[in-house]
C-alpha cells in the first residue's frame, strides 16, 4: 500500500531495494512514468512482511553468495563469505577475514557491486568496521 492524501491504496510491488532502515527504492506495477513516479516519491509504503523476501541483497539478487572472495574499496581483500546471517532490519554477510568473523552489513551504501561470473564483492566499509 502507499500511503496518498491519507489512505492507503493498493499495488503491486515488482522489485525493492533497501537502501536504510527507513527508506527504499520501490517499483510498483502500473507506475511507469516519470511524473507519476514523482507524485508517490517520499511516500509512506506498507508492506505485508510475510510477503516480503528475505535475503534481497543491494543488487536486488538472491543468489547465495557462500564461496564469494570479498573486497573492500581501501582495505583490499578480505576473505571469503562463509554465509549470510538473516536479521529483520539488517541482514549481515559473514566473511573469514584471517581466521576470524566478519560481520558486513548488506546495505547499499556498503555493498558496491557483486559480480556473479567471478564471484567476487566489492565493498566500502566504514572507517573501523574491519577492527571490531
């Protein structure tokens, strides 16, 4: 539902992308101008969370990305995703990075890009993240 002039009116979301804990990028079936798009930009949208998939990675893809050799921007390598922790508000990646557990958060202001044919992710953590 979006929230318009103080109702809810129902669509059709075809594809998502959190981009916080309170924002996101949304394409609704039917919403497929411009001008259109603008007039329900910044509004309220509810979701029933037994629809809603888990696991919607800042690319959009579900794929299982266990095996993946992550990167950071300025760190450089940082190990291999051994898994993805599923958490409500902020599902997390796990990476080995030198025999202990990295925790990176799948936001998409952290993950940069993910590339499927080489397995690899690229990422850029925030200063002390890699310290914790």
């Amino acid at each position: 539902f979006i929230h318009i002039d103080g109702q809810r009116i129902p669509y059709f979301v075809e594809e998502w992308k959190r981009i916080s804990d309170d924002q996101a990028i949304v394409r609704f079936e039917f919403i497929d101008d411009v001008a259109l798009a603008r007039s329900v930009s910044g509004c309220e949208v509810f979701l029933d969370p037994d629809r809603v998939q888990k696991s919607r990675l800042a690319s959009g893809d579900d794929r299982d990305l266990t095996g993946y050799e992550a990167s950071d921007r300025s760190a450089g390598y940082l190990g291999r995703v051994t898994g993805l922790m599923e958490h409500d508000m902020n599902p997390v990646l796990l990476v080995d990075h030198k025999g202990k557990e990295l925790m990176i958060p799948v936001a998409g202001e952290i993950i940069i890009r993910v590339n499927h044919r080489k397995k690899t992710i690229l990422v850029d953590l925030p200063d002390g993240l890699i310290d914790l």
